[in-house]
C-alpha cells in the first residue's frame, strides 16, 4: 500500500520504518528543514524497547538502563523505590532512558524523507494532502504523525486543539559529574515547591527537570525573562543535588503541558492519526514517546491486510489504542506525580508499588497486552 505520513517525531519514524519493513510503499512528509534532534531524554518502558527490537533500531549503543524509579522528599530522603529490574524480568525488555535525539536518529535511519515539506491542508476522506509548496500528496492510507498542533487533526476533527494543564517544565542536561550521573536510578524529588526530576541519559549527561505550576502571564511561563534566577531561588535550599545542579544552568527548555479528550475513534476513511496529534498527555507518566511508538507498531498490523477492509481495520486501531493510551493519559492530566505527596509516599511498601507499577507497565502497552 501507499502511504502519506505527515510528520518526522517519533510516531511518524517508527511507523514509517515499521511499514518499510513491511513492504509498504512510504513517503514521509516533515515541516522543518531537517530531523528535529531538539528536546531532553526520555523513558522507554518494556513495551518500547520491545518494539525497538522489532523494528531493529539497536538501542544498545545510547542512553542507560534504569534499575530503579526513587520517590524523594525535596531535602532528600528516599521515600519510595519502584525496582523497574520487575518490569525488564517480567517483560524480557529491559527500562531505558534516552536523548530524545538519540531517539529520533535510530528511529530515522533508512527511512527517506522529505524535509521542508509542511502539510498545510488535508482531505482526510481522499487521503490527501497539500504541501505548502503547492504540491498535493496522496495514499491509499494517510497518517497525521504531526503532532500537538496537527493539521491533520484539524482538518479531521475541526478546532479541538490541545488544553494546558497548569503546570510547566524547565529542563537540560547537567554535564557536571553528580552521584546520579553513573547510577542507574530514576529520581523524582516533590516539596511544595513543585518537583525535581533527575534521570542519568549516558554519556555523562544528567537529565534535570523543575515542574511547577505556571500559566501564561505568571512567572516561570515561557517568556519569563529570567527563569534560571527564579528556579535557583525557588528549589535552591532542596537536598544534594539540587543546588549543585542549579549552579549548572546556563541553558533550558521550556515545555508547557499540555493535554488531549481522546475520542473513541480519532480518523476517517483512510485517514488516522498516531503519537501526540491523538493524545498529547503531560510528561508527567513518561509515556509521550511510548504511546507514539505503540500507536506506530498496532497501526503497522491495522495497514497490513486486504484494502478492502482497511478502513474498518483502522477504526478497530484507534478504538484499541484509545483504550489504552487514556490509562497513562488520565493520570498524567492529573500532574499527581507533581504533587506533594510525602505522606502517602513514605507509608507505601516498596514491593506493593513495584508491584502496581509492574502491572500498570502493561496495561498502558498495547504491546505487551498482546505479548504477556
Ligand atoms: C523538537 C521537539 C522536542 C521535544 N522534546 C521533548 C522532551 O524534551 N521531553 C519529552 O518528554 N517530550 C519531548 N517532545 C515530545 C515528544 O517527542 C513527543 O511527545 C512524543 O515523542 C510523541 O511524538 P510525535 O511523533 O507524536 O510528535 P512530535 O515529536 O511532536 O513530532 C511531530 C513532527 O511533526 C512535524 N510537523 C508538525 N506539523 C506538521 C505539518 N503540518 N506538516 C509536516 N510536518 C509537521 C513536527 O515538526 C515534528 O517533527 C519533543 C518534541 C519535539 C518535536
């Protein structure tokens, strides 16, 4: 089959290498002029690097394996510890956390292209779309892989753009050696002053994060003139490593969160949609990524098959997705991760939440439902 997929994230990459593989005749259409490589690190659970595999991007080589997700108080006692060596047994894949451009290169490596090249307007029941260029694509299938402002959801669903959820993330990679930095350990530090988040990406790189509730006009948004000032002020006086890491700042990213209503069914005739452009969550669960690549490997399966019956295969997709991708979602809207929550922390036992943990991995994986 043809197929058009708009977007060059990590939904669109994965679907269109997954759909190479296949045999599938693919042509992939990105805005910017070249692969986007910008962005921190992320999480990949089991049911990710399961599919990595499958589509023989070879992860060995970046990122570091997580053992374990720690739950701090801001002066730094360990409240919880999540043992993720329970997902990588019960899974056989194992948790890794990689630069979100890491991600990307493996991901678009033998898979062509077509770089400036914006979709500006879509016929989801033709399977078509216009480039800015003036040029008009078409496939047997269309996929809006273009994220949280997509086009192509647009043009499928009118203007139901993506909510903010109140709370915001500063982050950057800290080079400067901490105990973190060759661990293999997940931190997540929450006070009332928001939460610290510190998970080590290899190579010597320390992810850092500050979430904190800000909307736009209030300090710490986006345009604040001087937000490394106001974190240092706000999370300076947190436990080791915190204002060791503050003093490291000289650049960030700022990241608004954002969030979706996921519908049943999200496409129309031939025309779907994967990643963010279906179900943009807050970073909060670290299942951005992994949704993405889940929708990419189930709408691979929902391609292949007789045309005929391919639009009802791509509604059965999406319902199937949609069911899953709303379990991590509605608790990432929450921002409870963000929360203060030591009390409820501390009195937890550590094998009854790994426990959880281990089981929740799975029900928001498409992937592993099938598998395990
Ligand atoms: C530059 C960047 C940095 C990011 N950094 C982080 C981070 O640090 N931490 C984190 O958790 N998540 C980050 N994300 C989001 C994370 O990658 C996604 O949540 C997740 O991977 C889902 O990916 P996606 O492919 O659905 O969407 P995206 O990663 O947003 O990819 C969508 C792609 O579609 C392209 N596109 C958009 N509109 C059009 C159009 N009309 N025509 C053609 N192409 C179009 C975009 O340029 C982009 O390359 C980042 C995303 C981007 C694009």
């Amino acid at each position: 089959m043809r197929v058009v997929v708009i977007g060059a994230g990590v939904a669109g990459l994965a679907l269109a290498r997954g759909l190479l593989a296949a045999g599938h005749d693919v042509e992939v259409y990105e805005e910017s002029p070249e692969l986007r490589t910008a962005g921190g690190s992320v999480s990949l659970w089991p049911g990710s690097t399961a599919i990595l595999d499958e589509l023989k991007a070879d992860y060995s080589g970046v990122g570091r394996r997580l053992e374990t997700m720690e739950s701090w108080a801001s002066d730094g006692r360990m409240l919880l510890t999540v043992d993720l060596t329970a997902a990588e047994r019960r899974y056989g894949h194992p948790v890794v956390h990689v630069a979100r451009s890491e991600l990307v290169e493996l991901l678009a490596d033998g898979v062509p292209v077509t770089y400036g090249a914006r979709a500006e307007s879509v016929s989801p029941e033709r399977a078509e779309a216009r480039l800015a260029d003036g040029r008009t694509v078409r496939g047997d299938v269309l996929v809006g892989a273009d994220g949280r402002r997509s086009a192509v959801r647009q043009a499928l669903w009118g203007d139901d753009s993506a909510t903010l959820s109140g709370w915001v993330t500063w982050q950057g990679f800290t080079l400067r050696p901490t105990r973190l930095t060759e661990a293999r350990r997940a931190v997540m530090m929450a006070g009332r002053e928001g939460l610290c988040g510190l998970i080590p990406a290899g190579e010597g790189r320390l992810l850092w994060w500050f979430d904190v509730a800000a909307a736009p006009g209030t300090p710490l948004w986006g345009d604040d003139p001087d937000p490394v000032a106001k974190l240092r002020a706000r999370f300076g006086g947190w436990g080791d490593p915190v204002p060791g890491i503050l003093d490291t700042i000289t650049e960030l990213d700022f990241f608004p969160h954002h969030k979706h209503a996921i519908p049943d069914v999200w496409g129309k005739g031939p025309t779907t949609l994967a990643g963010d452009s279906a179900h943009t969550m807050p970073p909060t669960m670290a299942q951005g990524a992994n949704q993405a690549l889940e929708d990419a490997w189930l709408l691979t399966r929902a391609i292949d098959g007789d045309p005929a019956g391919l639009a009802a295969r791509l509604r059965a997709y999406e319902r199937a997705r949609a069911k899953v991708a709303r379990r991590p979602a509605r608790i990432a809207a929450t921002e409870a991760t963000d929360k203060l929550q030591r009390p409820l922390a501390a009195l937890l036992p550590d094998g009854l939440v790994t426990r959880w943990y281990t089981a929740f991995l799975r029900r928001a994986s498409n992937y592993l439902l099938t598998a395990s």
